[in-house]
C-alpha cells in the first residue's frame, strides 16, 4: 500500500487530535490512580522483575488510545508499550504515520500517588518524530510539539501556553554548574547496578577525591522518561540520561526537546559515528529510536566564543567521558 501523503494542515489536525485524546486518556490516569490507591495496590502486576509495574490501567488507557487512533486514523501504525510487552514483534520504523504510544509514563509513580506521571503520545512520519504530546493529569499540565512549529507547555494557572523554553537559553559553561536527571531503571542487576551508582558517584561527587568526577550541582529521578523531556525543553532540567528507555518513553519528548533547542542523540556509539549530524535534519530515525540509550540536553545560549550547538556536543561528550554504559534488556 503507497504510503499515505500528510499535509502541513493534517499535521495541525493530529496534533489537535493527540492533545484532547491525551486529556481524555488522563481522566482515565486519575480514575486508576484512585481505584489502586484505595484498593491497597490490588491490582499491580510485574513485567521483567518485581520493579517493573504494569496495571489494569495502563492496558486500559492503551486500549482507549488504540481504539480512538484506529476509529479516526485507520490507516495509521500503532506503536504501543502494552501491545509490545503482550508479545507482538518489534515494530520497525516505515514511512507510513505511526502513532507511538506510552498510555502511562511513570507507571511506578502512578502506584505509589507520587504524582509525575503522564500520558505520552509521539508520532514518527518518514521515519522521523513528527510530534508529540505529553500530558501529566496529576498537575494538569501538558507539554506538547509539532516539527518545525515549536513546543508548547499549558498550565492550569495560565490562560495561554508558553513556548518552549519558558527561560530564555542560558549559558551551561560545565557539567558542574548542571542539574541532571537520571533514573534507577527496572535493570536491578549487579552489574548494571555498580555501574549506574559508579556513573552516578562521578556525576554528584566530589572532584578532589573523587577520579574523573563532575560535581555537578545535584541530581534529579522524576521517574518519567517523558517528563524528564519536558523538564529539559523548558529548562528546568540542564540534561538528561538513561539507558533502558522504549521508543515510547522518548518519541514525544524528543520532538518537543528539539523544537525547544535541545540536541538529542543516542549511545555512546551512536554519538560518535553522528556528532556531527543536525538532530533535526536526521531523516531515518530507527537505529536512535530502538537502541535504548538516549541523552538529551537543553538548548544553550551562544557565547562570543562558541556556538550553542557547540557547547551542547561538547557537553554530551564531557558527560559520556564520565558515565560507564551498558546493554539494556
Ligand atoms: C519508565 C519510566 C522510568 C524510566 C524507565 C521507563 P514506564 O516507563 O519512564 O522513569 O526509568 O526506563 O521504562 O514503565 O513507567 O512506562
């Protein structure tokens, strides 16, 4: 079947779309939220391990999403964290419109009543993140993007959104001066472990004791992929790291991150076979999107003696020369 051709006029349509379906599934978020915290847990499921969750919820919220893409976009591709965990095969990036999908980001979050987790709706479009939707119905806020028209955060105490960043670029002259997200993953092995907490010791601690360490002014797990993105693209975040996250954790927060200036890249590997590469002018996204190992960076202002872009590479590198990587499973 020829792929079907989007129009800049279809793309404002589906970001409208995405953004009502997103507050329509958070309805559904805070209904789960309230049935699990008064049932004592009841109805908590593991995936891998006894610290990947899944709920009732997520499929549900899922099946909402699924059913309201297919009823309006039935042509469309659906990329989704439940379909993918309940055993189908790892979808691969076509040119065809492909919802990418995470019904709830923060599942952790979302069990306890710690209130950081959101619904993430991303699209890829010819192989490329075309927008996305992140919506936390805790704080009733939304984060959302269309590439090449910016991002866009929505709060429930102001009339209009704000474009993304909220702060103009600042100037990150080190890792030291950042505030970083990090988070512990459901990869609870012991190797892994030591070398999450090794990449963590240099990252926080102490330059004068500490070999090949950054002290950078402190660390930050909100326990969200997405909302990590959104901290980033407003600049609340100076950067962010993980090895284990899904295309559906990041599919929406990369396009928001890099309509708010942010560069976006993958592996260690992947960063230096591509520094030299645009972010936004990559057109085939698939060996980024499903190699599981993303760092982001907030967009940074130029100085007199270096470009913005500049700095973030140089960053990224400094942060990759301090941090150890593993497989993710
Ligand atoms: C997880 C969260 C968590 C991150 C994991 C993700 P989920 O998504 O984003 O912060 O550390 O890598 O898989 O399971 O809550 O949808």
């Amino acid at each position: 079947m020829a792929t079907r051709e989007l129009t800049p006029q279809d793309f404002e349509t589906l970001l409208e779309f995405s953004k009502t379906l997103a507050q329509t599934a958070g309805k559904i978020i805070v209904e789960g939220s309230n049935a699990i915290l008064n049932q004592d847990q009841g109805n908590v499921d593991e995936k891998k391990n006894s610290v990947d969750l899944v709920t009732q919820w997520d499929v549900k919220v899922e099946e909402h999403v699924k059913s309201e893409v297919a009823k309006t976009w039935p042509d469309f591709h659906f990329i989704g964290e439940e379909t993918f965990s309940s055993g189908s095969e790892k979808p691969s990036l076509t040119d065809a419109p492909t919802f990418c999908v995470d019904p709830i980001d923060g599942t952790t979050n979302f069990v306890h009543g710690f209130p950081y987790a959101c619904i993430s709706i991303g699209m890829f479009y010819k192989k490329q993140p075309l927008l996305g939707v992140i919506y936390n119905p805790f704080l009733n806020e939304m984060y959302y993007g269309l590439k090449g028209s910016g991002s866009y955060v929505s709060f429930p105490y102001l009339d209009k959104p704000l474009r993304l960043p909220i702060a103009s670029q600042r100037s990150l002259p080190s890792l030291s001066q950042a505030l970083i997200g990090v988070e512990w993953g459901s990869d609870r092995r012991l190797s892994v472990m030591q070398q999450k907490a090794t990449s963590f010791l240099r990252l926080a601690g102490d330059k004068d004791e500490i070999p090949n360490a950054r002290m950078a002014h402190s660390l930050r797990s909100l326990g969200s992929a997405a909302l990590n993105y959104g901290q980033i693209a407003r600049g609340g975040l100076d950067i962010y790291w993980e090895v284990g996250c899904w295309p559906w954790d990041v599919c929406a927060g990369i396009v928001i991150a890099l309509e708010a200036g942010c560069y976006v890249t993958g592996s260690k590997n992947f960063f230096k076979a591509h520094r030299h590469e645009e972010p936004t002018l990559m057109t085939d996204w698939t060996e980024l999107i499903w190699g599981r190992k993303y760092i982001v960076i907030r967009g940074i202002a130029d100085t007199p003696s270096e470009k913005g872009r500049d700095a973030q590479r140089r960053l990224v590198q400094d942060f990759y020369d301090s941090v150890e990587e593993w497989d993710a499973i």
